[in-house]
C-alpha cells in the first residue's frame, strides 16, 4: 500500500495547484521542516466554517484530542515549560522544539507563527489539527512517513476518498491518500535529533499482523457507521466517523490487554513454594500497547493473593534476567533528571523513576534514555533505548510469580488476582510539573482471578 501513495501523489498536487491559480512553473509545496512559513493562516478555513454543515463530524471531532493538541494541559506545559526553554539552552534542539507545532497546530508552523501565542491569547494556533489541515493533504515527500512530512495544498478543492462527491461551499476531488495509514504515519512516527524513532505506531503497525493484512488506522479508530455527512448530504451505508479515540478514551483502554493467571498446582501446604503464571495479550491494538507517547505512559501488571481469612499479599514478578530487564520492573529509582538540568535546578537528584507503581510489579514499557543513559519524558532528547517490553499486537507475554507460602497460611481457598493498568503520564512527573491529576490517574485495563487450596 505504501510504495503507492508516494508516486500518484505529486500528479494531484500539480493538479490542485493549476486548479488555484499556480503557475506549472512554480516550486512544489514544501513538506516537514521546510514548510515552516510555507503558508498564511488565511488560506486555511476554521473548523467552524466546516461545522456548518458538517454538523456530527464536528463534534465528534471536538471530542478527540486531535482538536486539543496545543492547548490540552499537558501538551501545553511540556511545550512552553521543557521543549522551548530546551531549545535555547541547547541550539540542537531547536529544529525539535519548532516540530512540536508540525503535528501538534499544523497551521500554526506553516503560518511561520512559531512559538505561538499561549493557548489563553485564543489564537488560531488553538485550532490545533483541524479539517482543513488533513482534507487538504495530498501525500507525503518520502518514502516514509513522519515528522509532518504530509504535503498541503489548501484552497477550494477539498479531498476525500469517495467519487464524484458534490457540495456547495468546496470542490470535492478523491484521494485514495487519505484512507492509508501512511497518511496518519506522517505525524505518528517521529524521529529525534539523535535520529532514532521516538514515536513509531505507524512502523509498528507495518510490521505487524494488522499492516500484513491491511487492516488501517481509520479502521479502528474511524470505523464506518451509516449516516450523513453532512446535513444537506445523501445517506451513506458506511460513513466515516471521526472518533480518533485512544488513550484519552476509557473505553478503547478497558480491555486492551487480556490476562489469564493459573497456578501450577491446585493444592499446596503450607512452606511449599507456589509458581503462578499470568499471561498478558494485546488482542485489539493495531500497533504495540502503549505506542505513540511511549516515553511517558506506564502500563503495568499487579499481582495480589487474598487467604482463607482475608488476608492480602503482593506478589512481586520473578526476574527474567534479560539485559536492561530492571527498566520494566517497578523500583524505588530516581530517573528524568534532564528535566532538572532544563529548568536550571543545580543537583537535581530526579524524581521516582515508576511514580506510583508498587515495587516489583511488571511494567510492560520502551524505556527512552538520555544522552547520560538515565530514563527521560523527553522524547527529543533521547539517545538510546533500553529494551522495547511492551506488547506487540496480537502477541502475549507470560510471566511468573514464584511464592513461598508463608508456613502461617490457613487452610482453605486462596484467590490470586492479576490486575492491569495504565496510567498516561508517569506520576512522579505529572506532580513535578503540576499536570492536572486526570493525566496520571491509573486506569483499570483489565483482571483475572484464579484460585488454589491450602491443605490442612
Ligand atoms: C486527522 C485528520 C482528519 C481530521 C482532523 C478530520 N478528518 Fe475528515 N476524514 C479524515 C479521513 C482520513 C477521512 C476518510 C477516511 C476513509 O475513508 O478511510 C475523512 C472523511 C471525512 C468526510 C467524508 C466521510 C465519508 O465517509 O464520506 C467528511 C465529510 C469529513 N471527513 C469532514 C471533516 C470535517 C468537517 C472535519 C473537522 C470537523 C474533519 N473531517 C476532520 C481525516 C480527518
Ligand atoms: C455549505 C455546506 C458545507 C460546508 C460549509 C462544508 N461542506 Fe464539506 N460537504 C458538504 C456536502 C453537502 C458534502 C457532500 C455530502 C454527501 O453527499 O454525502 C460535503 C462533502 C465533504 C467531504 C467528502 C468528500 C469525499 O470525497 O467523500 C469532505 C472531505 C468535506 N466535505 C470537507 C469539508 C471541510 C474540510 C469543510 C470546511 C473547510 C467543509 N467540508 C465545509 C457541505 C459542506
Ligand atoms: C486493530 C485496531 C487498531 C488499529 C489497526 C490501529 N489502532 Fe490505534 N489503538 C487501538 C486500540 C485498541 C488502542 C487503545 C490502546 C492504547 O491506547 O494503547 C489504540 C491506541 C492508539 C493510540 C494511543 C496510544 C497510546 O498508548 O498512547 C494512538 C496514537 C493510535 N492508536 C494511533 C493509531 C494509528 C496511527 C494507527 C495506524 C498506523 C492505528 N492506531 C491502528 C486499535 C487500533
Ligand atoms: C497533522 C498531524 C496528525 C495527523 C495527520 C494525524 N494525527 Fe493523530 N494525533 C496527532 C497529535 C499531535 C496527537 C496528540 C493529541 C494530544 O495532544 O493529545 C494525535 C493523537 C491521536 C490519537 C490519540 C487520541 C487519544 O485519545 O489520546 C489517535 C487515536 C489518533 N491521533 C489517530 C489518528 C489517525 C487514525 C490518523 C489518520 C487518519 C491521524 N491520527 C492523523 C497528530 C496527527
Ligand atoms: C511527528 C509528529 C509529532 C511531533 C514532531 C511532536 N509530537 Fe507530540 N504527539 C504526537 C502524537 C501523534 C501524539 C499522540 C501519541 C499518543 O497518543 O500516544 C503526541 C503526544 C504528545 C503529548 C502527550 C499528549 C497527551 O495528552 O498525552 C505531549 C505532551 C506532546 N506530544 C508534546 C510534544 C512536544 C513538546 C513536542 C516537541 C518537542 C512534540 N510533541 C513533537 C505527534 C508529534
């Protein structure tokens, strides 16, 4: 599906440019970094002027956080409060620190209107990625997809994939472009100063069963349902619906991972040691869980065994002895200390590396480090990765709990519960950096319970 795009995609482009008024002879429009104030706020529509008549379309997109992307709170302090003032602390990361607004306020960078005003000004930069952004993307420069390297070709004609589509305010013209998942790659995948891919939900899908079989992000995450695009608009059997719903979404995390727990026996005495395995399946993303801002989620595993009298014990996972193993189960050490060197803070001990996640439960995570080899949130500042031990889709990953029963242990039932969660911003830096709490609360994914008997 790949190869595809990037060949038909400059013939539209020459054809969308001859039909606003470019000369044949004029330079091609600019992709990624060079399109930085490439463009005029002006040529592009306001989300609102799309609302009129694309009444359900609008609100669904209200909704996601795409419409959010500059001025959600999150977004918002680690821009002005690490990325920029990075930047003039160390020109390397300039270029970095300009990108935020390739993906994040696509209008703002082509206007050249970077940084822009703070989300309070209520400037166009709020818009953040809006209608007119993506309806007017014709391809991308490349052969791969990232870093906003989308080409835009804003005026009249807005595309579509369906044929002979007709409207009163626009020119509606096909392109197959918008339905692959290179399209939403060329802000999904993202690669740092230090050329690694510090975001890659697009090139995980490639490689997985889902990019095989050509199942696309607008599969899942724009499913079709019948109803009208827009109000005047005939009724389609399969129209697109603008859900865009991820990690903000409750619902899409509930489930995302499924874990069975088993025993392997169903009788013990008390002393004897107990192995549990517990096995954890990612059946319904497209891509790894977590993918995208995988510098800062955390998804991790807890283990708990309740005895015949109701008491609770944690069981920390065994150790598997991989290199780099100790970045995936939960600790007492400090990490993010380069966001003490940005803010000027002399001797900076860190922050806890896990926040809330009890020590010696299994965290299923990319760890991102530093130029100094310590953890990071920084995603542009990492220059190399521990182990990726997140889970690939439609991959499990077991792991085992070996228990010494204590010799007090009463006879009867013990319940073992294995418990998943997933928290978008790793605590300890959502309260250092004063990130509302709903960022860093946990989620409950998911949870099993299975049981065995302590004979007499
Ligand atoms: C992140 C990019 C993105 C944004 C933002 C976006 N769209 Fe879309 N839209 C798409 C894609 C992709 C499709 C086609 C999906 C497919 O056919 O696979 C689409 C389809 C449509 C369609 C045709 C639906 C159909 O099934 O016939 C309309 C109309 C539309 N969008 C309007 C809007 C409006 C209005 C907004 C803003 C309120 C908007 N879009 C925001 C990406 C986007
Ligand atoms: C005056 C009403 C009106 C406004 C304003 C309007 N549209 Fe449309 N648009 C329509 C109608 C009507 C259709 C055709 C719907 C149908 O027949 O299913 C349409 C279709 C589309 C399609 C589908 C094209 C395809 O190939 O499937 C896209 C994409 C689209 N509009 C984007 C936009 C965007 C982006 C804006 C704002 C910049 C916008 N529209 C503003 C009325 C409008
Ligand atoms: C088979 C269905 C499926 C496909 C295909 C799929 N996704 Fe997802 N996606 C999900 C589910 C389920 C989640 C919720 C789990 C999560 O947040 O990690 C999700 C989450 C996400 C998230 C949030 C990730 C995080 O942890 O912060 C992003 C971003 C995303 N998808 C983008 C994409 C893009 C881009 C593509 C195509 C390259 C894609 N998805 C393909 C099902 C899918
Ligand atoms: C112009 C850049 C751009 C394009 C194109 C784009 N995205 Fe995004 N997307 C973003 C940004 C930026 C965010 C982060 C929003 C935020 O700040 O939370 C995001 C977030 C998301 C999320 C996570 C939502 C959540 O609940 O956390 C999903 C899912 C997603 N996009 C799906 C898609 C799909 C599917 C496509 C292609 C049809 C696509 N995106 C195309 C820039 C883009
Ligand atoms: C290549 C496109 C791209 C670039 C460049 C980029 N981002 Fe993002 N950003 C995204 C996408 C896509 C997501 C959503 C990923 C997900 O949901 O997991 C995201 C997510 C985020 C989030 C988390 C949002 C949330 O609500 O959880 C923050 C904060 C953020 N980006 C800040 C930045 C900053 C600061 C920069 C510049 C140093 C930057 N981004 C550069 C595409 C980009």
């Amino acid at each position: 599906m790949s190869p595809r795009s990037s060949v038909f995609v400059p013939a539209l482009a020459a054809l969308l440019l001859a039909g606003a008024g470019f000369a044949a002879t004029q330079a091609p429009p600019k992709a990624g970094d060079a399109a930085l104030g490439a463009q005029k706020y002006d040529a592009y529509e306001r989300p609102a002027a799309c609302a009129t008549c694309h009444k359900d379309i609008a609100r669904q997109h209200e909704q996601a956080m795409m419409s959010q992307a500059y001025t959600h709170h999150w977004d918002e302090i680690e821009y002005f409060g690490l990325a920029v003032p990075h930047a003039k602390k160390d020109p390397k990361f300039k270029g970095a620190a300009d990108g935020c607004n390739g993906c994040h306020t696509p209008f703002a960078f082509l206007a050249g209107d970077v940084p822009p005003p703070l989300p309070s000004a209520n400037s166009r930069a709020n818009e953040s990625v809006s209608c007119d952004l993506c309806h007017t993307v014709t391809g991308f420069d490349g052969d791969t997809p990232f870093n906003f390297n989308w080409i835009s070709v804003p005026g009249k004609v807005k595309l579509g994939t369906r044929e002979g589509v007709v409207s009163p305010h626009h020119v509606t013209k096909k392109n197959d472009f918008l339905g692959t998942a290179e399209f939403c790659g060329t802000c999904h995948n993202e690669k740092d100063p230090f050329g690694l891919w510090v975001k890659g939900t697009h090139l995980e899908w490639k490689a997985g069963p889902h990019g095989k079989a050509g199942i696309v992000c607008q599969d899942c995450h724009m499913p079709p349902s019948a109803g009208r695009s827009a109000t005047m608009g005939s009724e389609l059997p399969d129209l697109r619906q603008h859900l865009f719903h991820g990690a903000h979404d409750p619902g899409k995390l509930s489930g995302v991972i499924e874990v069975r727990i088993h025993p392997e026996a169903r009788e013990a005495e008390p002393g004897e040691t107990m192995k549990l395995t517990a096995v954890f399946v990612n059946a319904k993303a497209g891509h790894s869980v977590p993918s995208g801002s995988a510098e800062e989620r955390v998804l991790w595993a807890h283990v708990t065994a309740r005895d015949a009298k109701g008491q609770v014990y944690h069981l920390p996972v065994d150790k598997k002895g991989f290199p780099g193993e100790e970045y995936t189960i939960a600790s007492d050490a400090l990490a993010y200390q380069d966001i003490g060197e940005v803010k000027g803070i002399a001797n900076f001990a860190g922050l806890k590396r896990d926040g809330e996640v009890p020590a010696g439960d299994r965290i299923f995570r990319l760890p991102y480090l530093d130029p100094q080899g310590r953890m990071t949130i920084m995603q542009w500042n990492t220059a190399s990765f521990g182990p990726d031990y997140r889970l690939a889709p439609l991959s499990a990953r077991a792991e085992t709990y070996t228990w010494r029963l204590p010799a007090t242990l009463p006879a009867g039932p013990v319940v073992v519960t294995a418990e998943v969660y997933y928290s978008r911003l790793v605590s300890s830096v959502a309260e250092f950096m004063k990130v509302p709490r709903e960022e860093s609360e946990p989620v409950k994914v998911n949870s099993h319970s299975t049981a065995f008997t302590i004979l007499p």
